[in-house]
C-alpha cells in the first residue's frame, strides 16, 4: 500500500519532470532521430542505389558500423569526439551531440528500410514504365516510390517506436528525457522502483499509443490500395 | 522493297559467365508478324528484350526506324576495325588485310571497353558513327510497345490511369521542350491530358472495358489485365508491338480473349514480333518463324516452311513434341 501511495506522492510532486520534460524529451529526441534518419537516410539508400562502386561501398561500411556496434558506444564517441571535430559543440549540451548520433544512428537503419522497400516492388513495374519510354527519373516517381511508401511506411513506424526505447540510453549524459526523470527523481527522493515503474510505465503508454496509431494509420493506407 | 523497321545486328547476351544469346541478328519490316518459338531457356524471351533494350545486348546493335539505340558495335564495320592501333600492328607485322579483320573478329581482339587503348583516329570514328545515327533510348522505346507475360500493368493507378499515365507524361515533356526551343506550340498541357483521356476510354471501349476505367487493375481478371497492358502499350501509338509470351500466365479459358484482340491487332496491319508457346496461333497471324535454340536462330522461314517441314533437327524434335 506504501509503495502505491509512494507513487502518488512522486507523481504529485514531480510530475511535470516526468510527463513533461521527460516525455517530451523522449519525444523530442526520436522525433528528430527518425525524421533526421529518414531524410539522411533516404540519401543513403539513393546513394547505395547508384551506379558509383565507391558510393556504394560508402554506405555500406557506415551501415555495417552503425548496425554492428552497440549504439551506447555511439553516444560516447559521439559526445566525446563531435566536440573535438566540431568546436562550438563543446560549449553546447550533450543534448545537440546525442541527437547527431541518433540521427546517423537511425539513417543507417532507415536506410535499410527504404532500399528493402524499394527492393519489394516487383521489377516488372519497371520495366513496363520503361518499356513506355518513361524516364527512370519519372518511372522511379510516379510508379516504384508510389508503392514502394507501402512498404516502407509501417517498417519506418517501428522504427520509431525502437529510437523512443534507444533514447533510454541518452540519459547517460543526462539529457533530460524519461530515463533522466527517474534519474534525477530517484536523487531526490531514494524511491528506487516506484521511480522506476512510473517511467516504465509512461514508456509503455508511449509505445503503445504509438503502435496504435501506426496499425490505425495502416489499415487506412490498406483501404487506399 | 519492303520498309525496314526493327533490325538486330549480331547480339550477344551475357548474363555473368552464362551466355544466353549468341549472335543473333534479324530484320522486322514494316507491317511484318514475327513469331519466335523454341524452348524455355533458348533465348527467345532474352532475345525479344534485347529489341527495346530491356535487357542491355553484350555485343551487336539494335537499330529502331533507322536509328541506332545501342552503343556502335566495332566488330560490325570493316573500317571501325581498320582505326584500331589492333589492327594497325598486324598489318604492320605483315598480315594482309583481309586476315587481319578476320583474325580480330574470330578472337576479339578489339580492346573496345578501352577506346583509348585503340588510338584516336578509332575514337573519332566510333563518336562520328554514333552521332550521326543515335537515338535516344527513351524515344526509341516510345515506337516500341511491349506487352509482359505477367501483365505489369501499374498496381497503384487505376486501368485508365495506367493507359494514360505515359501519353500524359511525355506529352507535357515534349511541350516543355518545344517551349525550350522556341517553337510555337498550341496546345496546352490541359489538352494533352484531355486528349489522353479520350484516347484511354476510346481504347477501353475497343477492348469492352469502359465500365472498369477507374477500377484498380487487382480486381480485374487475368485476360482483363493483359488485354488493358495491350491497349496501355497501344495508346503510345507505336510502330511495332513486342509480346512476351502473352498468354503464358493465363487461366486456358482467357487464352482466348487475348489471343483475339493480339490477332485483330495484327490484322489492322501492326508490325509485331510474338514470343509465344501458342504454336496454332504463331501459325496462323505469323508472316515469319524464328526458331531459337541455345541461344541462336536454328530455323527461319514462314509458318509452312517451319511447321509442316522443319530442316533443322532440335526444331523438328521440339515440334514433333508441342504439335498433337
């Protein structure tokens, strides 16, 4: 019964650390990861697509890098080497530097999302926009990306939905988002687990409304096809 | 003299270390039915994509209308082989010279992934030939229509957005360019929409298809489909139709319908080249029979010749196999 009441007392006193400046930070932050990631990403996958051999390898050693190493060990490179490449970041907060690494972070794996959901259109529609004498610029606009948006768009979903659980790991350098709400919650009060199960369970509420969203969001783009 | 319309100059198709065309070469005149029959794997669906550059030919040229859509082959000319430094060294070494080009082609010697290596004088030859007859690959395909063994019509538009998706498309680019040039021009791009939209429902209402315009192109049936792909392929107007296997992905019961909309077409006097294992069909509209075997033209001649007296024995064994 204490500990419910315990949570109460929390949420009363702090809840705009909580609801506020960590969720919106949570939210702040994969929005800029996914829509970041999806506009670099997006140029990564058109770069992975050209006829350049050294382009090509290009994206894929930053692929294969960003998907083979943990992202934890991408945020301390980040914030520890941006700054030495970048000097105006030093005197910035961790904040701009934690949002470049999820940014590349998330191109590489949006990447993947948009050149496999390019890949999934069936090549016939291609040929038969070329076959006409359309151009490959006005084949690739009007027929491939149209259907390849199909596939691509619920796969970008959960995409965001995996960057609003990463961005957990940005409160390492104390950002601000939920994990940095418990953090700092916890120092002030030493209530370990009911800090704990309010951010679980705000994170959990996060996702899910997301997802929900997202199916909504589907069924609709379903009906359209 | 008849009008030559579609000619093939000595292609070759690598796919990789698999050669699957090995010097093939045709001419299509003007109003001709050309049928290519042969077993899966000859070459013949290859062969057919060669012709509007769907698949891009190793070796060989491909000519449209008179215009070349292929880069200028150097084997096919005496005097390209003759600019060559290749060339130039063998006679130089003492080899005449009918033995020297007969010894480049017979072992590729022409160094042609490298021009540079081949000196300039071949440089200049091989840039004069292709200017003086190239034509752009998007213009070239535009006179070509080409109908797919799985249909490919366009799944996110709608069957008369799929007819008048192109003519919309490149007739607005066309009145951009002429606006570029400064020529005067006197339609709008309202009008060329217009128009296609005429012409979509025109065609639909050939093929008795007017009530599905605006239906998507998944809830139609398998003959549905492939006979809107035709008339899709047909509102380009082009000069000639290419058909792969047009009916080979067809429940048997919608053979039918197709076949008789490709006959009608045929008989309208469209020059056509028909990748087929519709051997009455081929027989019948085929002014000409190419036989494809391992990636060569085995036997040639008209729908007599070839049926009822086949020369070539892989072509008498095939067919002793698909007649009944």
């Amino acid at each position: 019964m204490t500990f419910l009441t315990n949570i109460a007392k929390i949420m009363s006193r702090y809840w705009q650390v909580f609801l506020i400046q960590g969720i919106g930070y949570t939210l702040l932050l994969s929005l800029i990861a996914v829509g970041g990631g999806a506009f670099f990403g997006a140029l990564l996958a058109l770069a992975k697509r050209s006829k350049l051999k050294i382009l090509k390898a290009l994206v894929n050693i930053i692929v294969e890098v960003v998907r083979g190493t943990p992202v934890l060990l991408q945020l301390y490179i980040g914030v520890f080497a941006f700054p030495l490449i970048i000097p105006k970041l030093s005197s910035m907060p961790y904040i701009y530097s934690v949002s470049i690494v999820l940014i590349i972070n998330s191109s590489a794996y949006v990447s993947e999302i948009i050149r496999s959901g390019i890949e999934a259109v069936d090549s016939g529609q291609m040929e038969a926009a070329r076959s006409l004498g359309l151009t490959q610029r006005t084949a690739m606009l009007s027929i491939v990306l149209p259907q390849a948006i199909k596939n691509i768009l619920p796969a970008l979903g959960n995409e965001f939905i995996m960057v609003v659980k990463e961005t957990s790991l940005a409160s390492t350098f104390f950002v601000g988002e939920l994990m940095t709400a418990y953090l700092k919650v916890k120092g002030y009060t030493y209530l370990t687990m009911e800090c704990l199960i309010i951010v679980g369970v705000l994170y959990l509420a996060l996702t899910y409304i997301l997802s929900k969203i997202l199916k909504a969001w589907e069924r609709r783009m379903k009906a359209h096809a | 003299m008849p009008e030559v319309m579609l000619e093939i100059k000595n292609i070759y198709k690598n796919f990789g270390d698999l050669r699957v065309l090995k010097g093939v070469s045709t001419t299509v005149n003007k109003g001709e039915v050309v049928s290519i029959i042969g077993v899966s794997g000859s070459g013949k669906s290859t062969f057919l994509r060669c012709m509007n550059l769907l698949e891009e030919p190793t070796f060989g040229e491909v000519w449209m209308e008179g215009r070349l859509m292929t880069p200028v082959d150097p084997y096919l000319r005496e005097e390209t082989i003759c600019a060559t430094r290749t060339f130039k060294n063998l006679v130089a070494g003492g080899m005449d010279r009918d033995a020297a080009i007969k010894k480049i082609k017979d072992e590729d010697l022409l160094k042609e992934k490298h021009p540079r290596a081949e000196g300039p004088e071949y440089q200049a030859l091989m840039k004069k030939i292709y200017d003086e007859n190239h034509i752009d690959i998007n213009l070239g395909r535009q006179k070509m229509g080409m109908v797919f063994q799985n249909f490919n019509l366009f799944n996110n538009k709608t069957v008369k957005e799929n007819i008048t998706l192109a003519p919309i498309k490149i007739g607005k680019q066309r009145l951009k360019d002429a606006k570029k040039r400064g020529e005067a021009v006197t339609k709008t791009p309202d009008d060329i929409e217009k128009e296609a939209n005429e012409k979509a429902m025109q065609l639909l209402t050939r093929i008795g298809l007017q009530d599905k315009a605006d239906v998507y192109p998944s809830t139609l049936s398998g003959g549905q489909r492939q006979r809107v792909a035709i008339v899709r392929a047909l509102a380009m107007e082009p000069d000639v139709m290419l058909f792969d296997e047009p009916t080979s992905a067809l429940d048997p019961e919608m053979v039918g319908e197709v076949l008789d909309l490709i006959r009608s077409l045929v008989k309208s006097g469209m020059t056509s080249v028909i990748v087929t294992h519709e051997m009455g069909f081929a027989k019948e509209v085929s002014d000409r029979v190419l036989f494809m075997h391992d990636g060569v033209i085995a036997e040639e001649g008209t729908p007599e010749e070839v049926f009822n007296n086949p020369k070539n024995p892989r072509c008498r064994e095939f067919l002793s196999k698909v007649l009944y």
